[in-house]
C-alpha cells in the first residue's frame, strides 16, 4: 500500500500547493478530489506498469503510465460519449478501483527506497520549477497582467472545452457549433477534468495543474529512464541533468529561442510527450537487457501516443525508436546495422519531403514552403537578439562567402545553441564509456536523436500557420534532455561506483538555488518576447468574464466586438474562453480563417455580421441580430461605445473599459 499512498499524497500536496498558489477558491473538495485523483492516477499506473513487466513497485514509471493513459481515456472517452472531463475520469476512476480490488492478492514488490527518494525529488523539482506560474491567475485578477507565455490563453480555453459543462456540445471553443482542428489534444484530459469537478475556468488549470502536471511526468520518466541506464545514481544524475543545471541559452551562444526551460514552460504540452519519450526508451532498454516482449510492445505503443500529446516530439522520436529497436535486436555487427538504419532514416526523410512536395503543389497538403531549411537557419540566428553572435550569421549570408560555407556555419550555430556544453559533454561521455567498456545497445538511441533532428532541420516542411521554426524548434527539448541525460548516465556508468549518496546530497543541496533561480530562467531572452511574455488583461474583463461565467447557462455563447482579420496570435475573444470557460461565436478570425475552404466561409461570414452589428445605431435592430446568431452575451472592451449603445445604458455588467450585454 506504501507504494501507492506515498507517491499519491506527495502528488496531491504539490497540486493543493499549487492550486492554493493560484488564488482559486478553496474548500475541502479541493483537497479531496485531488487527492482521488492522485491515488487512481498512481494505482493506474501501478496496473499498468506490472502489464508491462515492471512489477518492482517503482512510483517514477508508474506515475507516467498512469498519467498518459488517465489523460487518453479522458479525451477518448469525451470524444465518444455527452460527457465532461470530469465525468469521463469518474468511469476511468471506477475501472482502476475495480482491476485493484480484483487483483487484490496478487502480490506486487514493494518500491525500493531509493526509488521512492527519487520519486519525492521529482516532485521537489516540479515545485521548484512550476511554484511562480502557478500563482500566474491571481497576478491577472490583481494587477491584469498574465506573467506567462501569450499561449496559456489558448491553452487555458482548450481545458475548458474538454471539461466545462458550460462549453459541452458546442464544438470548437473558439468557433462554437464547428468542430475542432487537428491538434494534439491528449494532455489537456487530465487538468480539464478539474474545471467541473471543481468549478474552475481553464486559465488557472493551465497554470496550476496542466503544467506541474507535465512537468512531474517528465522528470519522473527521466528518473525512470536514467534508472535503466545506470541504476539509481542514474535516475539522480537524469533528475539533475533536466531540472538542476542551467540550460544552453544560458551560456555560450545565448540564444534564447533554444532555452530548454523556457520552451517547456511556453509549450507545456511538450512535458508530457517527453515523458512518454523517457518511459517509451525505458522500456525498450528493458526489452533489450531481459528480452520481455511486454516491455517492448509497452515501449511500442507508449511511443506512438506521443502523437496524441505533442506531434512535434511524435515525428522525430518514433524513427528513432524504431532505429534503435533494429540495433538492438542485432545480436552481430551491430555497427553495420547502425549504418544501414542511418542510411534508411536518411531514405526515408528524402522520400517524405519529396511527397510532401510533391502533394503540396498539388493543393493536397497545406504546407507552404516543401522545406523550411533555409527560413528555420535565418529565423533562429537573426531574429532572437539579444544573442552572443549577433551579426554573424547575418554576415555570413551576404558577403559573398560560398553558400556552403554559410549553411555549415547556420547548422553548427543551431546545434550548439540547442545543447550547449553537451556538444563536447556527449561524445567525450560516449568515448569514456567505449574505453571503459560501458557501451550498451541503448546508448544508440541517443545518437539515433540527433540524426533524427538533423534530418527534421533538414527535410521539415514549413507548416500552415508560416512559421517556419515550429516542426523543428519544438522537438528540441527532447533532444536536449536526452543528450544531457545519457551524457550523465555514461559517466556515472564510467566511474563503476554506487555515486548515489553524493548525487543525492549534491541534489538536495541545489534545491534552494533552482527555487530562487528558477522563474529567472524559465523567463525568455529574447527581445521580441515583451510583446508575449507579459500581456496586460482590459481593465474590468476578469471581472466581466467571472459574471458571465457565473450567470451564464451550459452552452451559452459569447461574441466580442472588434475582431478583425488581421494576424493576431490572440485577442480578446481567446482570453475570455480561458477566463470564462464558454464557447466563442467567433476567436482569432486570421488562424481560423487560413486551416481549410469550409472554415474559411464560417469566418467571413460571422465576422461579417459582427460587423454589421458594430455599425448599426438601433439597439432593438442589434440585439435582434444578436438573437438571430444565437449569442446570449456581447461585449466591447475599450474607450469606444457601442453606436446602438453610445452610453453603454443598456449593459448587464460594467467594469473598467469593459461592458458587458446579455442578449435575452
């Protein structure tokens, strides 16, 4: 029972913590759902984890198991059934609790104590990291200013589509009644099912539970994997490799755009599809040292789930994966297999891009540019100053110098930038363990990630939305946790002697440092970020999103005034989904519009008759059209009036620039 009341209590006080943090009405029921949540996220993946022959009781596995299987169910089950998130965990809850109470004597190792340490540190790191973006809702309610990444407004209105009884049936949050774009939508399942459960809109969940959430799965498969690698002093080392040293963007090229700690924190949903990364290459290290073919088909498919958390970690770690499984199976000539599987990756990464070409001139494939090479080298190395080379690669491209030259010059900077001192670090690891003898199969899957990155630098297209960094840039951070990790691991492999007291007592140690320290480097470097790292609220709009919230009924839907078609990463629309938790008549027109023809038609025309609206003079005549677009709530925010309301009279609610209409 200790190994799942433990981990399950250290889980649910860090989530109370942080929820507590985020200045969220607070009750018993708090502490008590969090609670069942945590012990059936643990006893889920305890269940799991023995299917996949890890029967030694290890919190660190279990937890990433059960977190990325509670988070499918959920949104599987939303997708397939009239149900919340909320509702959805309650049916997971009751088929965990049945499978343990009728594997109840069947007998299951108790976790090691260094296990359970390694799990407790986890946690610790999670605290330390994710403590200042959680209290992210209170600094916007008390000074209307969000202190994270422009993207927790999107994030936040996703929760709440899954799990807001207030957004059920309506589709899209950002474009009611229309089905939602293709996204990786799995790691939201498991922080929507809070939003019912405990009446909560998506932007503190996104802050205070989405994140840690991740970040937890994430550290604690690095522990698992690093575990497999070199034993308990492995999973320390791992544990301090991702969460206690400063990243690259810290030293040396300073480019921030390659900051792995901000990244995770703008990008959160990336945290849990490393952490099926970690888990997925634990189990296949499992496969290859004992031959258990439920590690492997564990591994295979915890691997292709990463597609459903974050696509861009999916695309370049499953040919790695596979890669290394061909190694691994190998029992000759292992360095000749090696070989041929760069040679097929390579094939197979030229073939693709000439399909992708191929389909994108014919209208098949929205795609843009058939390679984003050339833009990704000149996006990264010009447009993220301050850096320590500012200038270079600018110079480089038009002086005159050979294009061959400049493009080397271009990939080298990127790769140093991504990883920093394990450029060196890694293969001066890789060489010790060699002499030393301590070289396993496994350790190809770490070369097997660069090559795969290279080639996504290389060969990946540039997607709909133009940005042409975004299939690259993104899956860096698994690069760079699983190079900082092998290259710790290959040393503590180098050194042959039990290091885990003094990697322990070295962690403990830095606890008080990475808490200090750790909302300075989680911030960005670079100087365009000031325009979406701390976005300011319209004064009043906190306070008019809590009333509609609180008045409105489940599926009533909103619509602002003043949207436009022009480029906006968001506006006013997305940042009331994530406070109010309801559905928008219509959110960022210009991304909506540029996904497909169908949607494009939808947006002209709700943004056509929003418009109309603005411009009419006759109260009676635009509450009539509100009627008619089926939109219970309007508001304008601003110093600008209605014309059909220049005195703002007739608003159900009045905060600072914003007013608030209720269409009966």
């Amino acid at each position: 029972m200790t190994d799942r009341l433990l981990p399950a209590g250290l889980v649910a006080l860090l989530l109370v913590f942080l929820q507590w943090r985020s200045g969220v009405d607070f009750s018993i029921l708090t502490v008590v759902f969090t609670a069942a949540f945590a012990y059936v996220t643990v006893a889920g993946g305890r269940l799991l984890a023995a299917a996949a022959g890890i029967r030694d009781g290890d919190p660190s596995p279990a937890w990433v198991f059960g977190l990325l299987a509670l988070c499918l169910a959920v949104y599987g089950l939303t997708l397939l059934l009239p149900l919340t998130a909320g509702g959805a965990l309650g049916l997971v809850a009751i088929v965990v609790l049945a499978a343990e109470l009728s594997l109840r004597h069947q007998a299951f190792p108790q976790a090691d104590r260094k296990a359970l340490i390694g799990f407790a540190l986890a946690v610790v790191l999670t605290a330390a990291w994710c403590t200042e973006p959680a209290g992210a809702y209170e600094v916007v309610r008390s000074k209307g200013v969000l202190p994270l990444w422009s993207d927790y407004f999107f994030q936040g209105g996703l929760i709440s589509q899954f799990g807001d009884v207030r957004a059920l049936g309506r589709g899209s949050i950002y474009l009611a009644d229309n089905p939602s774009s293709f996204y990786h939508f799995a790691s939201y399942g498991a922080a929507a099912a809070f939003a019912r459960l405990l009446d909560q809109p998506g932007l503190p969940l996104a802050a205070a539970v989405w994140l840690p959430l991740g970040f937890l799965a994430m550290l604690a498969g690095a522990y698992a994997l690093g575990a497999r690698l070199a034993g308990a002093a492995g999973g320390i080392a791992a544990l301090a490799a991702t969460a206690l040293l400063p990243d690259a963007s810290n030293y040396g090229l300073r480019n921030g755009w390659f900051s792995f700690h901000w990244t995770l924190m703008a990008h959160a949903g990336a945290t849990y599809a490393v952490g099926a990364a970690f888990l997925s290459l634990a189990l296949l290290e499992r496969w290859a040292s004992e031959r258990s073919r439920a590690a492997l088909v564990a591994g295979a498919l915890v691997a292709l789930s990463a597609f459903l958390f974050r696509f861009h970690i999916f695309i370049f770690l499953l040919p790695a994966w596979l890669a290394t499984t061909a190694v691994c199976s190998v029992e000759k000539s292992r360095l000749k297999a090696g070989w041929l599987m760069v040679v097929v990756l390579a094939a197979g990464a030229a073939a693709a891009n000439l399909a992708v070409s191929h389909l994108a001139d014919a209208g098949f494939w929205r795609l843009g540019n058939p390679s984003a090479f050339y833009d990704f080298l000149w996006y990264v190395h010009t447009g993220h100053e301050p850096t320590a080379y500012t200038g270079v690669y600018e110079r480089m491209t038009g002086i005159g110098e050979p294009i061959a030259l400049a493009l080397a010059a271009g990939i080298g900077f990127a790769i140093t930038a991504a990883l920093g001192a394990f450029v060196l670090a890694l293969p001066a690891a890789a060489l010790l363990a060699r002499k030393a003898g301590a070289l396993r199969p496994i350790d190809a899957a770490c070369g097997y990630l660069v090559f795969c990155w290279l080639l996504l630098m290389f060969f990946a297209p540039t997607p709909w939305h133009g940005d042409p960094s975004d299939l690259i840039h993104r899956p860096f951070v698994l690069l760079y946790a699983a190079c900082a990790i092998w290259t710790a691991c290959l040393l503590v492999r180098v050194v042959r002697k039990d290091l885990w007291p003094v990697l322990l007592a070295v962690a403990i140690l830095a606890l008080p440092a990475i808490f200090a320290t750790a909302g300075h480097l989680a911030k960005p470097k670079f100087r365009w970020s000031e325009f979406d790292a701390a976005v300011r609220v319209p004064p009043g709009l906190v306070k008019a999103a809590a009333h509609m919230r609180k008045h409105a009924a489940a599926g009533d839907v909103f619509a602002v005034a003043g949207l436009t078609a022009a480029y906006a990463t968001f506006d006013l629309s997305t940042q009331i989904c994530a406070l109010s938790g309801m559905p928008a008549y219509l959110s960022r027109p210009y991304f909506e519009m540029i996904k497909d023809a169908r949607r494009k038609q939808v947006v002209v025309a709700r943004l056509a008759a929003l418009q109309e609206i603005e411009s009419s003079t006759d109260p009676a005549a635009a509450m009539q059209a509100l009627r008619a677009l089926k939109v219970r709530w309007y508001l304008i925010a601003g110093d600008q009036a209605p014309r059909w309301d220049p005195d703002r009279a007739r608003a159900a609610f009045r905060a600072g620039t914003v007013a608030l209409y209720r269409i009966p």
